[in-house]
C-alpha cells in the first residue's frame, strides 16, 4: 500500500472493496487507465441500478445520503437519483460485508432503525423487505454521484458522503469519503470534474485537493442555496498526495498568485461581487487548497489568478 495511506488500513481488507453502482450500458471502458494511481487495486463489486433485487443496496445508499444532507434541506429525491444521476451517470464509493462491520457501524446502517424515506418496500406486495444487514451480500458505506455532461471530457461531482458522519471518530474509517471521490474519478478516467458545494461548507477542504480549484461560480441564486460556490478542476493525482501529506503544493505557487483581494464566505455582498467579476471575464480565478485546509470555515479566502495575466 501507498505509504500515504497507512493509516487506511481497512482498503487492504478482501472483505471492504470498492463498488460501481451502474447500469451496463454506462460501464468505463478501461477503468483507470487515464490517471497513474497505485491505490486502487481491488476489483470492484458491480450493482446495477435497474435490477429489482439490488433494492436493499440502493435503499443504503438513500438512507446515508438523506441524513448527511436533510438537516440542510438538500436530501435527493428518489427520482433525481434515478433520472438524473443513475441513468445518465453512476454512482461509487466503498461497500463492506455484512461481517466487517463494528458495532457502531451495524447500528448505523441498520435498515430497520434508519429505512430510506418514500421506498416502495414498504407498501408493496411483490417486493420483499430487508430485515437486517445480514441479508446482504454487501453495503455500501459511502456514495459519490458522478454525471457526464455535454462538456467532452468533463463530469459533474453530484453527490457525496460516507458513514463517517453518523460514526465516532474512533469508529471512523479513515480517509473514506475523499477516497471514494478519489476512486470514482480514477475509474472513470475523468479529466475536468465541475462540482458545487456551499461557501463555508467543510466539504470545500476535501474539493479542493482533486485538482487545482478554479471557481467559475461565485454566486448561484439558480440554485435552492444561492450561497454556493460552483468549481472546476484538472484531475491531478498529485493534488490528492496533498491531502494526507499536508505537504505545500509547489505547482499552485508556481502558476498562480494572489490578486490581492478576498472572498468573505459570511458576505452574500462579498460572492456577488466575485461572481460579477468572473461574468466580466477577469477570471480564471482559483482558491489555494492549502489554505483553505489551514482556515477556518468562515474566514476570508485569498482570490488567486495564473501568474501571467498580470
């Protein structure tokens, strides 16, 4: 195993691997042959969304993603997952059998204290309820939704959590959610990855090592959560060392440089008028991910542009 992820124990496990929940016909040709990457190296377990009998594993994942996102009043509809994000698109992350799990991690994911909102499980006569993990054959841990778009090369970042939120830090399973980004952009050979997520949000630490960060929204009041920032990276493997290493990036001080003014994420004032600065065409603006790892979530953010525009 990469020496960076010693403390990621549990990847070496035959009984914890990673999975791909896609229909066939939106199976990755030549998975992770893009990005040069040696920390992948179990083969994955494959779901598809459009079996009846994979209800169970879809119904996990519905159930850890509607309470990493309820309290935010962003839990997905079922049919956006189905419509808009396992058709067009899959969704990865890691799964464990049933006899991997701790304690806390059973009570966790229990299907019968913690059932997935509005399933059909429970009102039909032809579909057969879970009554415990141990029922499963596997159960995913966490979930990361990826989207292609019209964009040739470029993939939308939808979606994503792990079972590290509703665990003790102790029970944690370290690394697990910038890992299952992590894993589904190498299997799928992304090259730009877009991506949303809210001004202040501790998710923008982990977003913003997948690549260097440029924000090409500063302001989305199209979105339910105006106060959202909209970004775009260069999948790069090597900003993803930068992660657990907390080594400084080199490459984003060489290319890049501060332009002397800040974004504030407690400002609405302060987004407005970075977004009105990227719809004049000022930009390509980026945000330092190691700076954004060493403050805190409400402080101000230098605003950085390439080195040779000035």
């Amino acid at each position: 195993m990469n020496p960076l992820l010693a403390k990621a124990d549990w990847m070496n496990r035959d009984d914890i691997r990673p999975y791909v929940f896609v229909r066939p016909e939106n199976q990755i040709a030549q998975p992770g042959s893009v990005h040069r990457n040696d920390w992948f190296t179990q083969s994955p377990v494959f779901k598809n969304p459009l079996d009846v009998k994979e209800l169970a594993f879809a119904d996990r994942i519905y159930s850890l993603e509607e309470r990493a996102f309820g309290p935010s009043n962003m839990a997905m509809p079922r049919w956006v997952f189905y419509d808009c994000a396992v058709m067009p698109g899959f969704v990865a992350g890691f799964a464990a059998r049933p006899s991997a799990l701790s304690k806390a991690a059973r009570e966790a994911l229990d299907p019968k204290k913690f059932p997935a909102s509005l399933s059909p499980i429970k009102s039909s006569g032809v579909l057969k309820e879970v009554e415990s993990l141990d029922d499963m054959d596997w159960i995913p841990l966490s979930l990361f939704i990826i989207i292609p778009t019209m964009h040739k090369g470029e993939w939308v970042a939808h979606n994503l959590c792990s079972v590290n939120s509703l665990l003790p830090k102790e029970e944690q399973f370290y690394g697990l959610g910038f890992l299952s980004k992590a894993f589904g952009l190498w299997y799928a050979n992304v090259e730009q990855c877009s991506g949303m997520t809210q001004w202040g949000s501790p998710a923008l630490k982990l977003h913003s090592h997948y690549g260097h960060l440029e924000v090409i929204g500063a302001y989305a009041p199209v979105h339910s959560h105006a106060k959202t920032i909209t970004y775009r990276v260069q999948v790069n493997t090597q900003c993803w060392e930068k992660f657990f290493n907390k080594e400084p990036d080199l490459a984003f001080l060489e290319n890049y440089g501060p332009t002397g003014t800040f974004i504030d994420p407690k400002q609405e004032v302060s987004m407005l008028n970075f977004q009105q600065r990227i719809e004049r065409g000022e930009g390509p603006f980026y945000l330092s991910a190691g700076e954004i790892a060493q403050k805190k979530l409400d402080e101000q953010l230098m605003i950085y542009s390439l080195k040779q525009q000035y």
